[in-house]
C-alpha cells in the first residue's frame, strides 16, 4: 500500500496541459504534406508515390489540378520522398468539420511534356458546397448541442473494421499522460449512455448493420468523428468487395480526424472540435 | 539450390517412404524445399513428419494458379524447428473437382484456416467437423473473394443481417450470454457466445472476421512499393512485423539480403514494437484485476516508448520505417543516442512496475490458476507465441529461424508450463527484460554502412515465404509473383489466427467476469485474424 502511494508520489503528474501548450511531436514526427506550389514542376512522381489516392491529378488540355485530400493521406511520406518539392511537416492537428475542409486543390498551365508552367490558382481549401442559409441553421444547432454535451461528454468508440491501429492510440488517451478525463470526457461501455460515437474505419461489410445499429441506439442529440484515413475516407482499403470505405457512407459524420493513426493530440483536438471546445 | 543439411535426412526419409509420388522438389532457398503431391499423400506426408521430425504445420493456404497451371494450390507449411526449415507441400486442386480433405479431425490446428479456403476460394470441405462459414458472413452470396475472376471492387448487395446459427447448448439452468461485436471496451470488434452453467462458463462460441477487409485480395491490385503501406495495416499493433515480414518474403524471392546495418535497425524496431506492447498488456491485465495505478503507470511508460517510436520512425506505431531491401531511412547518432538513453531510463521504471504487481497478492491471487490452457491443448492446437510458450511449447523464430539481427545477439526465450494468465503475464516481463538486452546489444555495436539494398524487379511465379517473429508470435507473409512488379499472391499468416481458438479452451470452468483478463492475457488481433 505504502510502495504504491510512494510511488506515484515519485513519480509526480506526468499529464500534459495540452491544449493551453501545443502539442509536443518531435521533429521526426510525419504530418501535413507541405507543397511548395509555385516552385512544383511535376507532380506525376508524386501522385504515382501515393498509395491511397491522397494526392491525385487530372489534366484538361491546357490545365492540371493537383488534389491532396488529407482524409485520404496516411502520411507515410513516399511523395515527399518522390518530389523534393514536397516536405513533410509534424502539424498533426487537422481536424475538420466538412469533408471539403480536408481537400486543397493547386491548379497549374501544363506543358507540352506534362510538366508545370505557371501556377494558375495557388493551394486553396475546397469550397463547402452546401449552401449558406442551410450551413448558418446548422452552425445554431451544432452550438446548441456544443452547449448541452460541452461540459461533459459521454464517448462510446466503434472499430467498424480497422487494423487497430487507432485504437492504440484512443486507448492512449486514457493514459495519465493525455488523460481525457480532465475535460469532463470519458469513454462508456454502451452507446445508450453515449453522446459521441468515436468509429475508426473503413467499414467493414460485415460490421456495417452493427454500426447503423450502434448508432441507432445513442440518445440525441449525438456527435459521430471518424478517425484515422481509414474512418475519413476508408483509407488505403478505399472502397472493395469487403470495405464499404469511409464512416460517412453508413452514418452522418461531424468531424473527420486524419491520421494514420490520429496520436493523441490529433484525437483530442478533434474531440474538442466536436465539442466546439477546440 | 541445396537444403540445409539438417533437412538432408528428413528429405531422404520422404523420398524413401513417398518415391515417386513426390514431384521433384523445387529448393528456391536452403531452408524452404517446395514437394508437389496428391491429396492422397497428405495425411500420410502431415503423419510421417509430425511424428518422426517433431514437424508442426504452420500455416495452410490456397493459390488460383488456374491460369498457370489449370489448378487450384493448396499449400501445407511444415516448420521444423529443430532443423531450422520449412517443408511445403503443394496440392493441386483440379477445377473441375474443387474439393479437399480436411485434415481438422486430426490436427485441430487446421479448424479455421480451411474453413477460410473454402470461403474465399469455394473449395468445398470434406470430412471436417464443423464446415460453416467463417470468414464470410451468413448472408454472403456465392462469391469466392479470392479466385482470379472475382474482381476487387466487386459491388455486392447491401448485408441484410441474417443471424448466425450458433450451435446449441442445452441443459438444466444453462443460460446464453451473448457479447459483441460492439464490445464495451476499446478494442475490435468480435462475437463472443459463452454457454453458462451457475458462474462456469461450458463452452465458448467465437466469431470473428467482422473486420475482414479484403486485404489479401488488395495486395494483388497495388504496386509493391505500396504493399508495404498496406502491410503495415494488417494489424497495426504490429505493424512494423508484418511490414517486415512482408519486405523479407521480397528479399528472398528476389535472393537479396538487406545489409547489416538495416537488419540491426529491424531488429530494434522488432524489439521496440515488443516492449510497447508487451507494457500495454501487462498494465491492461493489472487493470481487469482492478489494479488500475499499474496500468497507469504502463501506460506512462508505454506513452514513452511510442514517443521513441516516433523519433526513429516519424511514426509513434513505427509506420513509414519498413521498405523492401532494408529500411527507409537512417539513424543519425542523437536518434541512436536518444535510443539508449530511453531503453535506460525505462529498465529500472520497468523493474518497479513489475515489483509493484510481484507484491500485490491479491492481483496474484486473481492471475494464478485462472485461464489455463494446458499444454497438450496447446500443442494439438498449434498455439504460437507467447501463449504458446506459457505453455510449454518452446519455439521462437528469432531463435530457430535467425532473421533481421537476431543471429547476432544473445537472448533467452522464457517458457512454462502451467498455460495460466499470470505465466503469459511472466513470459512479457522476461521477453521484455530480454528486448532491453537486445537492443542494448545491437545499439553498442550498431554496424554502419548502407540501410537498404537494391532489388531486381522480379520475374513472375517466383515464390517466397517471408517471415518474422512479431511480439504476438510467428508472421508469416508468402508471395507469389505476377508480372509487371506485382503479385498474383500474398498469403498473411498473423499468429491471431492460430491462437483463437485457445481463448475458447483457457476459458471453460471460469467465471464469465474473468473473460476480460484471460482474453486480454491473449490479447490476439482481430484484424489480423480478419484481414
């Protein structure tokens, strides 16, 4: 008993104020691709590197839009490795509300030889395409349902089919160095006692009717994040005869967390997000 | 090519009892000898190898090689330990009988691996005690994934969820329990049904494959650059092993070594992706005692090694490290020093965690003769890995088949014989005491030079069995070549696969409020099962 409390004591808080300090990833640590748009000549070695489709290309006669789809990306660092003019960076706090929000779109004037001449629009964020009376109604609701669950909520987390890896890391968050419970959040055994549904994916075809029905079971007002590429996008799985793809496909999703996996501080900011507590 | 000369008299005795119904073997490496036989032979060939060569089947799989030969391959994967060896039968399965003879009643290692045959390739089993499905839920239609004339992104109906028939168990005061998949903790997703009698639970029903992903079936579409990305997502706890593994089947079809120096760094990473999970456990088996400040203080340990994960990989789970020829990418000396010093400073933490769970004699109390799977059970099971080795069954890849680094360090592989939670708690203590000692080893004297080889691109039809010991147990990744730098075939054997069936075993007689702690004790992928 005496060893265990002296023990603990020893050891002292080990729990990161996380987010009033930013997160501490090491220099090493892969995050957003950065692209160095105006000096890019090619991106084909780029695109060929990718193996999920997160940085895609298509050329109409003249133009090339370049697509890089963080949902998608597992930043695995095989473009940046193809293209010097592509450089990983650690930002790994990339949580999104829309789908769109994870898309940026460069377009260049093309050459004959399928490289780039000028950069027609540089890097840009795709447009939300839903309209802005819908949006403005449902920024209300989601502040609204921010108030009711913001200061404490209930988290129920579904594998709709993933390796696991993200749930190394979502169980890392109940370790006392993230320790989720000092804002009010904590994880529940069943979705009825649940506000937000936390599914890593892709979703399986044999997991979907589990999910619907999970989800079905949560009282409203809920919260769905997908995490991880897989959860966004169904990641390197994308769509097969066994993977249904991303979460969005099967349930309405409020915040996309990429990531492959999402570490801790990915996770929490996402959560928070959700919350409006980001 | 010559076998190894331990192999010699095991292949002078096949040829002796088996002469010509043998096909010449084909000996691409000295410790993968390749037979063709008949279906006939099989019992006989398991029979002759399991007794007289101590052999142990370690994995079973199929090929569609119509288009190559006009057949369906099954491939039975003999290891023998002892000799250091792998012997494979190839079975020809002709298409216009697609059917082959279970082997299950004799050796119940076998039970799930040929119900997944039949699933994903439709060939129909016979004689096997329990032929349903298994990777493919009740409500599939008649589709065989894994033939050549099913495409990938094959569109299928919507699954209506048809229930499962479980089998039933019948009794006075016999009541069900059904759990999952959706499970209450984070952890993925499974059916459990226990059959309980007052607190004993009977007899366990697992289902599993609720995360089946197609991912063989994606291996055969993706470049091999990019199959390494996939491998890591086989299961991503133990991403960098099969990642690895997979990088090894490669190397060995393309009869290229990855330099010293990158087998030092796998081996690290190896060990690495050991200690952090290995932490994990033990703290998550302390908390399903209710012993909650040690799992907190594994997770604070657990959180730093991830940390050094990161700083070495770029990746906390190790992604992004693995490339077919050696690694990625080089240490510079503060990595390597930053390496030592957290392996260090995690030694004597290490040692306290452990001393606080040793003087706790009520976790004790709750670990001690809960959950045995007996060694006979085992051995008939064919379990692997640290199960395996709480149970007395003493085979460790690192050991007898020297891959990465391990040749070039001393370890000792603990092993027990009571199969109990709290001896699968030991063998993680003393493997992760021994994954000090062998990084320690292999960071004092890191070798320099280059860290990844250059490959050929590889001709098609050539077959290789890559394989690493995981902290789970054996992986085994077998390819087989497709023109154009792909691959007609990736066989992944990951060791969850094995063991499941032994949580059905370890289970029965216990109490239905142990089941966290034995299956944690285990703690098997799903996803690797799934795949």
């Amino acid at each position: 008993m005496f060893d265990i409390l002296y023990h603990s004591l020893a050891t002292g808080v080990v729990t990161t104020d996380y987010p009033k300090t930013p997160a501490q990833t090491s220099r090493q640590s892969r995050g957003r691709p950065e692209i160095d748009a105006p000096n890019w000549k090619d991106a084909r070695a780029a695109v060929a590197a990718c193996p999920t489709g997160a940085l895609s290309c298509t050329d109409g006669p003249e133009t090339r839009r370049v697509t890089l789809d963080l949902g998608k990306c597992t930043f695995c660092g095989f473009c940046a490795e193809a293209d010097p003019a592509i450089r990983m960076s650690n930002v790994c706090e990339l949580a999104a509300r829309h789908k769109a929000e994870l898309t940026t779109t460069i377009q260049y004037q093309l050459a004959p030889d399928g490289t780039h001449q000028a950069l027609l629009s540089p890097p840009r964020a795709a447009a939300d395409p839903r309209p802005a009376a819908l949006d403005a109604v449902g920024a209300q609701l989601k502040a609204r349902i921010a108030k009711v669950l913001g200061r404490s909520l209930h988290i129920r987390e579904v594998d709709a089919g993933s390796c696991n890896g993200c749930e190394v890391e979502i169980a890392g968050l109940n370790s006392p160095v993230y320790d989720l419970e000092r804002f009010g959040l904590h994880f529940v055994a069943s979705p009825r006692h649940a506000d937000m549904l936390l599914v890593t994916g892709p979703v399986s075809r044999n997991m979907e009717l589990a999910l619907r029905k999970t989800y079905e079971a949560m009282p409203a007002p809920r919260l769905v994040v997908a995490v991880g590429a897989c959860g966004c996008s169904g990641g390197i799985f994308g769509t097969n005869y066994a993977s249904l793809g991303g979460v969005d496909k099967v349930i309405p999703v409020d915040v996309y967390v990429p990531g492959c996996p999402p570490n801790p501080y990915a996770l929490l900011h996402g959560i928070l997000t959700a919350i409006d507590r980001g | 090519m010559n076998a190894l000369p331990e192999l010699q008299p095991i292949l002078a005795s096949l040829t002796e009892r088996f002469g010509a119904q043998i096909q010449p073997m084909q000996i691409p490496r000295p410790n993968e000898v390749y037979f063709q036989g008949k279906m006939e032979l099989v019992p006989g060939f398991c029979a002759l190898l399991y007794k007289e060569w101590g052999a142990r089947l370690a994995s079973l799989f199929a090929d569609d090689a119509r288009a190559q030969t006009g057949d369906f391959h099954l491939y039975y994967v003999f290891a023998l330990d002892a000799a250091h060896g792998f012997l494979i039968l190839r079975v020809p399965v002709p298409p216009s009988q697609p059917r082959f003879v279970s082997l299950t009643n004799a050796l119940p290692a076998l039970n799930w691996q040929e119900r997944e045959i039949q699933d994903l390739f439709g060939l129909k089993l016979e004689g096997h005690p329990n032929a349903r499905p298994c990777a493919l839920h009740d409500d599939w239609p008649a589709v065989h994934p894994l033939r050549k004339d099913f495409a990938l992104r094959t569109v299928l109906p919507p699954f209506a969820g048809e229930r499962h028939k479980f089998r039933v168990v019948e009794g006075e005061g016999v009541f069900q329990v059904p759990v999952g998949p959706v499970h209450a903790g984070i952890i993925e997703p499974g059916h459990f049904l226990f059959s309980v009698a007052g607190e004993s639970v009977l007899y366990l029903q697992i289902r599993l494959f609720y995360t089946h992903k197609g991912t063989e079936k994606l291996f055969e579409n993706l470049p091999l650059a990019h199959g390494v990305a996939l491998a890591e997502s086989i299961s991503g706890d133990s991403a960098f092993a099969h990642a690895t593994a997979f990088c090894h089947a490669i190397e060995r079809a393309a009869g290229v070594e990855a330099p010293p120096r990158a087998r030092a760094m796998r081996s690290i990473c190896l060990e690495l992706e050991r200690i952090y999970n290995h932490i994990g456990d033990i703290g998550a088996i302390a908390t399903d005692v209710a012993f909650v400040v040690a799992n907190a203080h594994a997770m604070r340990l657990k959180e730093q090694v991830l940390r050094l994960n990161e700083q070495l990989a770029g990746n906390r789970l190790l992604r992004g490290l693995a490339a077919p020829g050696g690694v990625r990418s080089d240490w510079n000396t503060a990595q390597v020093e930053a390496l030592r010093q957290r392996v260090a400073w995690l030694r004597p933490e290490f040692e306290s965690l452990v001393a606080l769970i040793r003087e706790s004699s009520s976790t004790r109390d709750r670990l001690e003769t809960t959950g045995i799977l007996r060694p006979e059970t085992a051995r008939d099971l064919g379990i692997v890995g640290l199960a395996g080795r709480a149970s007395g069954f003493a085979h460790d890849l690192r050991r007898d088949f020297p891959h990465a680094a391990y040749a070039d360090v001393t370890f000792t592989v603990p092993v027990f014989q009571e199969g109990d939670v709290l001896r699968r708690l030991q063998v993680r203590v003393d493997e992760v005491r021994q994954s000090f000692s062998i990084i320690e080893q292999l960071t004092s004297a890191l070798p320099s030079g280059a860290i990844r080889a250059s490959l050929p691109v590889l001709p098609p039809d050539v077959v290789a069995l890559g394989y690493v010991e995981g902290w789970r147990g054996e992986i085994f990744h077998w390819i087989r070549t497709a023109p154009d730098g792909r691959l007609a075939r990736c066989k992944i054997k990951d060791p969850s696969l094995q063991n499941w069936p032994a949580l059905s075993e370890a289970i029965q007689d216990n109490i239905i409020p142990d089941f966290p702690v034995i299956n944690k004790s285990f703690n098997l992928s799903y996803s690797g099962t799934d795949r």
